[in-house]
C-alpha cells in the first residue's frame, strides 16, 4: 500500500513537473500554429504574453527556438545562423533542465538538434550535422522506448527514418558504425501515424500541419504514383489560406506536375504582408512559371526580385542561368553570356539545380533553342506545344546529346498524356542512345520506366529498371535519381 501511495505521488509529480515547466497550453497551440504559417510576427505577441502567464514554461523557449530555426532554414543567411546560436544554446539549456522522467525532455532537445542539422546542411557544416542527427536519433529511441505512445514522438523520428532510408550507399558503413537503421517506408508510416492522430486526438491537432507538411514532400518527392499525393492534397484543402507554408506546398505539388496555371493562381493567391516572414524563393518559382509558359519578361522580372532581395546561397546560380535563357528566348544572345557569368560569380553548387547552371556555364556552348523551349513547355504541362516544337525540329543539326534528348521529351510528354505504350519504348530508345552519356536523359528514363512497371504491379520489370538506373554512370542529377532508384528497390522488396 505505501509503495503504490508514493508510485501516485511521483506520477502526480512528473505531471505536475510538465505541466508547470512544458505547458502546451492554448496559447502555445495558437502560437505553434502562426509560426508553421510563417506569420512570426502574431506568434511572438503570443509568447511574450505566455512568458508574463509562466514564465518557466521552455515550451515557449522551444517555440522561439523554432522561429529562429525557420528564419535561418528559409532565409538561408548564415549571418543570420551565427548570430542566433547564442539564443540556440540558451533555449537548450533551459531545456535540458527538465526532470529526465519527463516526456518532454528528450523530444524537444532531439528536435532542436534536427533543426540545428537541417540548418548546418544550408552551410555546408555536413559533420556536426551529422552529429547533432545521430544525438538526436538516440534521445527519440530512447523516448519511444520510454513513452512509446506519446504521439509527437513519430513526426521527428519519422523524419528521421526518411532521411536514413536516402543516405546513398557510398555512406551505408557510416549507418553502421553509429547503429542507425530506418527506411523510407517506415518514416512515412510513423508520420501518418502521428497525423491520424491529429484527427482523432484534439490534444495533438496542433501537431497537424507540421505532420502534413512533411508528408507532403515525401510524398511528393519519392512516390511513384498520384494516389498517396492525391490523399494530401485532400488534406491540404481544408488548411487555412492564411497559411503561408501550406500554400507553398500546394504550389509545389502543381509544379511537380505539369499544372503551371494552377501554380501560378496559387502563387497569386498566397497570403503576404508584415505579419509574415519574407519567403523570397517564392519569387523564383514564379520566374519559373512564367519561364514554362515562355513569357520571358514577366519570367526576368520574377528572378531579378529574387536575386535581388534573397540573401541566401542555393538557386541563386540557377535564377541567373534561368535569366539567361530568357533572354535567350528574345534572341539576346550577347545578354545570354552576360547572365551566365554571373552564373559563375554569384551563389553556390550545392543543389542540383545550382550545379547544373555551374556547368552549362563553363561548357562555352549555347542550349539548342527549340529543345529548350520544348523542355520549358513540358515542365510547365503545355504537352502539345511541347510536341509541335519537337515534330518540327531539323534533327541534322542535333548533337548526339540532342537526339537523345528530343527522344526523351518524347517519352516524357506521352507519360504525362498517359499512353503508357508509347511512354515505354521511347524510353527504352532512350536509354540506348544515352547509355554512356554522362547527361541523366538514360538513367531518368530507367527509372520512370521503373516507376510505370512498380504501378503495374510487374515487380520483376520494376527491379530490373531501378538497377539499371543505379548502374548507369552519369553526373547531371546524380544525387536526386539514385536516390528515387534506391529508395523504389527497398520499397519494392519490403
């Protein structure tokens, strides 16, 4: 009787403890849901006047924390990054205060230490990133363990799967050695574990966008087919238009998939003023619609805005190639090399459209004119268009490269129309013609051709395209496609 009077008197603490020290409370909730709608300005009102309510709430200290971490995740300013590490070591400490019976602890100071990683990815900073992966993989294992049905458990350490799942295998001992296992399948099940929650839990339904918002780009990024994205989307249309987050996601989807109408509608539709944090990339990808529909002013007006006001590093290289070409599109070709070096000049190579921009800078040559508005017109959904350039194109000039890009486009526009048969051989001719190219037409043909036997449920055709994918030694995209290859082949054999 006396052990089970002081069990319910430590459990009556621990609650106690969180209660007084992590309280979600409505005000946090109301305040968590500004700062994912990037509207920092209302969410700070809210937590200044949580801190005169409690002052030893950290749950405010992790909030403010995540307002940092967006301004340096969007903003891309490592000035930015060095001046709020100070805040970052203050909020942290704060935390790790907490009782260790706390449910709280861990999970907070783990997702800091994503944030902080995701950060340091910005800047290069790849192994402390790492380290700060791998501590906070160990605090959230160690939390499941501990609290295996406290729900925000499985965002972040679904997150964290995902990204285990896409290390390349160049990398796989590493994994090993600090014992870090997942897959991308079961990240995507624990967030969607977290997200039902948010629908049958009212205790967790602040948690519902970040869950979403995720998913959202998995699903995008890796999945074969338009059911799972189709399922989000339904989702995303009952998230508030004042979201600003939720509207780049949603114009994201549209642009992944030909809609650029739509995109542009929605990227006119998205919710700004003072209240928001400043999301310049927005500005680049309305250049990029615009550039798809070839309205080459409207396109130069869009990536000048970008450049002029983003003080971040990556697609700043890529805006100036994408100022290039449309110049390029007005038979500027003078204005074309201009803007190409400053291709060379100005931002980084660290994504894959930046590094592309790098090369087609230094190779001296000019893009085939009507492949490039052939492939604008595709990325944009404007299919007929797209075919009428490439039916009426003089092949004799074509390089070798350029055959075998006007064969891709060709398999690319008939996948997007959905005649699949037609789809299937020009890639094949694809991956013929390009098979030695170090250009990626081969190797993304091999692994849409993967993508349309794994949705034909003809496994066997499927392993066999995502292999050849991943043997084919080509440079452009390199990171992007093996990753997609590598990622269906474990999905497949789950």
């Amino acid at each position: 009787m006396k052990k089970l009077f002081f069990l319910v008197i430590a459990v009556f603490f621990v609650q106690f403890l969180d209660g007084q020290q992590v309280r979600v409370d409505s005000l946090c909730r109301q305040a968590y849901g500004e700062i994912l709608s990037l509207r920092f300005v209302p969410a700070r009102k809210m937590l200044n006047a949580e801190k005169l309510l409690y002052p030893d709430n950290v749950y405010v200290d992790y909030l403010e924390n995540y307002i940092d971490f967006l301004r340096v995740f969007i903003g891309e300013n490592p000035k930015v990054f060095d001046a709020l590490s100070d805040h970052f070591n203050m909020y942290y400490d704060r935390i790790d205060n907490l009782s260790d019976t706390s449910r709280y602890k861990n999970l907070l100071l783990a997702n800091m230490n994503v944030q902080r990683a995701l950060s340091r990815l910005k800047f290069g900073q790849y192994f402390t990133a790492a380290l700060e992966i791998n501590r906070a993989y160990r605090m959230l294992t160690e939390n499941m363990e501990q609290f295996p049905d406290f729900v925000p458990n499985y965002i972040t350490m679904g997150v964290l799967h995902v990204m285990i799942g896409l290390v390349p295998d160049k990398y796989g001992w590493m994994l090993k050695i600090i014992s870090m296992k997942g897959s991308v399948e079961q990240g995507k099940a624990e967030i969607y574990r977290a997200l039902d929650n948010t629908y049958k839990n009212s205790p967790y339904a602040y948690l519902h966008n970040e869950a979403l918002f995720y998913l959202g780009f998995i699903e995008l990024n890796l999945s074969p087919g338009r059911k799972a994205m189709d399922k989000l989307l339904t989702y995303l249309d009952r998230t508030d238009n004042r979201n600003l987050l939720m509207g780049f996601l949603k114009t994201d989807i549209h642009i992944h998939y030909g809609q650029n109408e739509m995109a542009l509608k929605q990227l006119n539709a998205l919710p700004q003023g003072s209240d928001y944090f400043p999301f310049y990339y927005l500005h680049y990808l309305k250049g990029e619609c615009f550039l798809r529909k070839l309205d080459a002013d409207s396109a130069t007006a869009s990536f000048r805005f970008f450049l002029n006001h983003f003080e971040g590093m990556n697609y700043v290289k890529d805006a100036w190639r994408k100022r290039a070409w449309a110049v390029l599109l007005q038979n500027k070709p003078k204005e074309y090399q201009q803007f190409m070096d400053s291709v060379k000049v100005y931002g980084t190579a660290e994504v894959g459209a930046d590094k592309e921009a790098l090369k087609e800078a230094g190779s001296g040559t000019f893009p085939n004119i009507n492949l490039l508005r052939a492939r604008l017109l595709f990325d944009g959904g404007y299919y007929a268009r797209a075919k009428t350039i490439l039916d009426t194109m003089n092949t004799l000039r074509l390089t070798e490269n350029g055959r075998t890009e006007r064969v891709y486009r060709y398999a690319r526009i008939a996948h997007r129309q959905n005649k699949i048969a037609d789809a299937k051989n020009e890639y094949r001719r694809t991956i013929t013609m390009g098979e030695f190219s170090p250009r990626y037409f081969a190797a993304n043909a091999a692994l849409k051709l993967g993508e349309i036997y794994e949705t034909e449920d003809s496994l066997t055709l499927a392993k066999r395209f995502y292999e050849e994918c991943l043997s084919l030694n080509f440079v452009e995209y390199r990171n992007s496609i093996r990753g997609k290859a590598k990622e269906a082949l474990s999905r497949i054999q789950e």
